[in-house]
C-alpha cells in the first residue's frame, strides 16, 4: 500500500514539473509549483528542475527585451545632416586609399626597381588618372616610399642572390709573358644536353666535338666552364667530357646574378680584361654583357627506335636511345678556325670584331662560321688579284725569246 502511494505522489511530481508555468498580465513572474516525493530518484527529478528553471529565466529575459524595445525605438533618432557629410568624407577617404594603394601595389609587380627609379626620376610614377586631383599628392608618396622600400628589399636580397665574389677566376701571375685570351663556355644546352624520357628518365648527352672542342681551344684561351647548377651536378660531367684536365676553370651557381628568374652571367666579375673575353652559349639571355657573347644552336635530340646513337652518353642501349635529329652537330666544331683565328691575330677587343660578325649575320642570315669562311675566299682570292697584278720584275732579258 505505501508503495503504491509513493508511486502516485512521485507521478504527480512529474507531471507538475513538466507543466507550463502560470503567466498572469502580459509578461509577469512565472510561477512553479513542484511537490517532491519522498524516493523520486534525484537525478532525474533534478535535470527536469533544472531545464524548467532556464525556460523560466529565459522567458523573463524576453519578457524584459519586449517592454524595454518601445522605449529604445522611441531614444533613437534621425541622424544630422552633420553625420551625413562625416560618413560620407569617410566613405570617400577610404575610396580613395584603396586605390592609392592599389595603384602603388600594382606598380609593386609591374615594375622592377630600376624602372621604378627612372620613372621616379622623370616624374612618370604618378597614374594618368589620378593627377590633377587631390590624390595626387598621396600616390606620389606612395611611390617614393615604394622605391625606397624596394631598394632597401633589394640590398637585403644581393647577400644571397649576387655573385660570391668579385673575382670569379684567380689573378693572372704577375711575370706572365703572355696573357691568353679567355673563353667561357655554358654547360647546359651548349656542350650537353640534359634530356628526360619516361622510359629511361633522366640521360645526359654530349654534344659532337666537344671533348675535341675543349682540348683544341685549350692550346690557345683559357677555358672555363660557366654553369648556373650546383657543383654536384657539374663536376661528374665535366670530369666525363674533360678527363685530361684542359680547362682552366669551373664556375657554378653560386657565381651567377639571379634577376628577373635567370641565373645571369656577369662577365665583369671574371677578374679578366673585358675585350678579352668571349662567352659561347645557346641561351643568350643568361649573360649580361651581350656584347661578349657568340650564339650556337642548342642541342637537342630526338627519342627512337634502336640502338645507342651518336652523342648519346647515358647508360646502356637499345630501344629509346637517342640521337641528333638533323644529321651529325658541328655547330662547335664550325667556330674553331675563327676563334682561332682571334687568338693568331692577337685581336685587342673581340667585342668589335664580334660585332662587325653579327651585324652581317643579322643582314645576310648566316652564321658567324659561314660569314667567316666567306671572308676567308674574299680574302685569298684579293689576295691572288694583287699578287697577278703586280708588274714582273725583268732582268734585261726574256727566256724562250731566241735571242
């Protein structure tokens, strides 16, 4: 009996909890009648308090945002005509330091350091569209700070991006009698090519002659290899090409300048009269004296069928292997008689004699070995004119005249 009489009290309990609470007015306390039975298991009877408890604060919070909202609606007021004028000057101002600063960040990639200079310097800096106006005065600042920033960025940067010295190759001893020229020489694309397929991955493959090329021209310039790879890379090839130790130098990338993504040559830095050098290569761009420079052809190769083929210096044979694509290259061996012929004639500055070549190439469309050759029979053959043309010298008599 006293356990069915707890059990109903217990249920009322619940019941009672659940309920929705007594408002009276429009918004007033709520109230919440709850009878406790004695064995109601405390933890859920105490979870069911606790949820009707926040509902009740909850609603007494809404309660009390719903009557104070006619009064906040009421304390807010038209904004002046004051008000009006300072958002919109900010509104304007904020306008307009967006595009100063978009002016000056697009200036930021469009332009290297040096162009921004000039254009400093010339008064060219400020866009077309915002002189005249009061922005003006603005972009120029922005420019100038710009400049000074990028040439600050740019000094930090030569610590890592310049060559490691000044002088690249070691001074000439000091009671030489004789003072070669020098020949620098680009690895990749000029003496081999380094070539990646899917069936063999990566091969490297020496140019025709070039091994001939380096111990031939060594008799007469000092030749020094000039690449923009690491030693690693380097070194095992030329030891490949130049097993006698012909060349007079290697240079690698930390010698170069990088600027504008290319890992420049700068002849200047070699420690070596300017008019006495000569740079070879098949990318013309990696030097910054383009005066110095003889373009060849780059090697290039084609894959097929077959067995190994001439140039090819990768491993093993058989089919993939590869090959020049249009017959046997020469290109190295063709400039041997001129550069030759540069060292016999004891040339002051090639920079003049490689530009007289270059000006005829540009002209006639032939290569500086062809332009050469032909100068050569021009030569030989004026040469035979003057000596047919020059009075016989005579003794008095003539021999077969019967006298």
């Amino acid at each position: 009996m006293f356990a069915r009489a707890g059990a109903r009290l217990a249920r009322a309990a619940l019941s009672s909890a659940t309920a929705p609470a007594v408002t009276s007015g429009s918004c007033s306390q709520s109230s919440l009648y709850v009878s406790i039975a004695p064995r109601v298991a405390a933890g859920s009877l105490g979870s069911l308090l606790g949820r009707r408890a926040g509902g009740a604060a909850a609603a007494r919070r809404g309660c009390a945002s719903g009557s104070g909202a006619s009064a906040a609606n009421e304390a807010v007021k038209e904004p002046s005509a004051l008000a009006n004028v300072i958002d919109g000057l900010t509104t304007a101002g904020i306008v307009a330091g967006l595009g100063v600063m978009g002016a000056v960040g697009v200036a930021y990639y469009a332009q290297t350091t040096e162009e921004l200079e000039k254009a400093v310097e010339k008064g060219e800096h400020v866009p077309a569209a915002l002189k005249g106006t009061p922005l003006e005065q603005a972009a120029d600042v922005g420019f100038v700070k710009l400049l000074e920033f990028r040439l600050w960025a740019d000094g930090q940067a030569r610590y890592f991006l310049d060559p490691v010295s000044d002088k690249l190759l070691p001074d000439h001893p000091a009671d030489a009698s004789y003072i070669p020229h020098t020949l620098v020489i680009d690895l990749d694309d000029t003496l081999i090519l380094s070539h990646w397929s899917r069936e063999w991955g990566w091969r490297v493959f020496k140019r025709p002659g070039a091994e001939d090329f380096l111990k031939h021209m060594a008799q007469f310039y000092e030749v020094v290899v000039f690449s923009d790879q690491n030693a690693s890379y380097v070194d095992p090839i030329v030891e490949r090409l130049d097993p006698q130790h012909f060349l007079a130098g290697r240079l690698y990338r930390e010698a170069t300048q990088y600027k504008g993504s290319y890992y420049l040559r700068d002849l200047s830095k070699l420690n070596r009269e300017a008019g006495h050098v000569i740079y070879i290569t098949a990318r013309p761009k990696t030097a910054m004296q383009q005066e110095n420079v003889i373009e060849v052809n780059p090697y290039r190769i084609r894959e097929e069928g077959g067995g190994a083929k001439e140039g090819g210096t990768g491993k093993g044979s058989g089919a993939g292997a590869a090959h020049v694509s249009a017959g046997p290259d020469t290109s190295l061996l063709d400039l041997m008689p001129f550069l030759e012929s540069i060292v016999r004639l004891n040339v002051k500055d090639v920079r003049e004699v490689l530009d007289s070549y270059k000006q005829e190439a540009q002209a006639s469309g032939k290569s500086i070995p062809e332009i050469f050759r032909g100068r050569q029979v021009a030569f030989q053959q004026a040469q035979r004119t003057r000596s047919t043309s020059r009075p016989r010298i005579s003794r008095g008599y003539e021999f077969g005249s019967g006298r």
